[in-house]
C-alpha cells in the first residue's frame, strides 16, 4: 500500500492533465510559426474577430513535456476565447522541465530561448493583428511557471498581468531576474488548487512570499477546490476586471 501511495502522484503526473472544456468552437484552431526564432505555436482567433477596433491577447504556457504541450493549452482556451472574445496563443517551449532532471547551464539556456521565442510571438501577432499591446495577459500552467515568472518580470513593459496556474517556480530563477519598479507595479495571481501535488503547492506559496517580500504589492495568491487541472476560467475571471466592457463580444 505505501508504495501505491508513493507511485501514484508519479502515474498521474505521466498520464497528463485532460482538456476538459468544450471543443465545438465554430472555428478552429490554426498552427504557425514565429518568423524570428522559427518556434512553432498554436493559434485561436475567434470567429467574431474584426479587425476595426482592437482585440486582448492571452499568450498561455504550457507545463512539462509529454505531460502537457501548446496543443493542450490552445484547446483548454479556445471555447473561452470565442465565448469573451480573446485572442489566444500557445507557443512550443524548451525551459518546462517540472518533473525532468536537467543541468541548471541547459535550463539556463532554454530559458533564454524561451524569452525570444515568447517575445517574437508577440511582436509577430501585433504586427498580424489588431492586438492591444497594452492588454496581454501571460499565464501558465504547472511548469510553465518557470517561463511564465522568467520572461514576465523581465519584460514588464509588454503584460498587462501574469497569472500562474499551479505552477511551478524556483527561487534560483526569481534571483537571477534583476526586479525592477515596473516588474514590481505589474499584477500576479498565483493560484492553486488545495488538493494539489505537494511540490506545487509549496512552490506556488514560495513564489507568493518572495513576490511580496521584495516589493510586489500587487502579487495575490487563492486556492480553489480540486487537484491538480487546468481551469483556465479562473484566470479569465481574475483578468476580466482589467478589460474595457467594449472588449466583450455582443
């Protein structure tokens, strides 16, 4: 029996997070590739897009390899993004690793990559479509943390909020970000649920007291009910109050 108890968090985490949202949208989802990096990524653009006024932007990150992966994420998304009226992308990543060993000198790196490749994404988008640039939400989901805390509080200037959806974090990686006022001033939730694996629960609390513990007044934390699942509504609700009421869809 223990070691049912011990294996089992282990099976779980290797047999993936299902998408359980709905997937009837009247369009569908498009893959592309950033011309910059060559990184490829998938797309929603609801079918209500016009492109006479200006449209919000969720760049959504994906957790640990063969556990999650930008297709998951951009389906998670896209019934939500056609219902409000969100644009959605979901680019590959290489910094992921949650539950694989990796040196910290290749972790390094693939961050990095995943910088430009996030990045040139967004500049790619807004030179495609009519994004506001000043409404841009970046999330992730469980190792998608890692980019999530790496490129958002380098790049301040380019999120309207970072909202980490039981992620994972390291305090190697909060220190090695040099924390400006503009990093401080953004807004982050950080949210998990109770039920959660033990690693991300006490990685969620650790990025929450460091976040408030160096300045970051506007850093917020929540529990929900359940384990470890996607739930990409609550983010949205945490971020609709940040968004004009022309934003929404008639």
């Amino acid at each position: 029996m223990r070691r049912l108890t011990v294996l089992l968090p282990v099976l779980l985490l290797l047999s993936g997070c299902p998408v359980t949202q709905p997937q009837d949208t009247p369009v569908d989802e498009v893959a592309a590739t950033e011309p910059r990096t060559g990184r490829s990524y998938w797309l929603y653009l609801p079918s209500c897009y016009k492109a006479d006024r200006k449209w919000p932007l969720v760049i959504t990150l994906h957790g640990t390899h063969g556990w999650d992966s930008r297709d998951a994420q951009i389906r998670e998304w896209k019934s939500l993004a056609e219902r409000e009226g969100l644009i959605v992308a979901s680019p590959q990543l290489r910094s992921v690793q949650g539950i694989l060993p990796v040196s910290r000198e290749l972790w390094r790196r693939d961050l990095d990559a995943d910088e430009q490749a996030i990045l040139g994404l967004l500049d790619d988008l807004c030179a495609r479509y009519e994004i506001d640039q000043h409404k841009v939400l970046l999330t992730g989901f469980s190792a998608g943390g890692y980019p999530l805390y790496f490129v958002g509080l380098r790049n301040p200037r380019r999120f309207d909020m970072l909202i980490a959806r039981a992620c994972n974090s390291s305090i190697d990686l909060f220190e090695s970000v040099e924390l400006t006022d503009e990093a401080r001033a953004l807004p982050i939730l950080i949210f998990w649920g109770k039920d959660d694996l033990t690693p991300l629960r006490e990685q969620s609390w650790a990025a929450f007291r460091y976040l408030r513990e160096h300045g970051f007044r506007k850093a917020d934390k929540d529990e929900t009910k359940g384990g470890h699942l996607r739930r990409p509504e609550v983010a949205y609700r945490a971020w609709r109050k940040r968004l004009p009421p022309e934003y929404r869809p008639e």
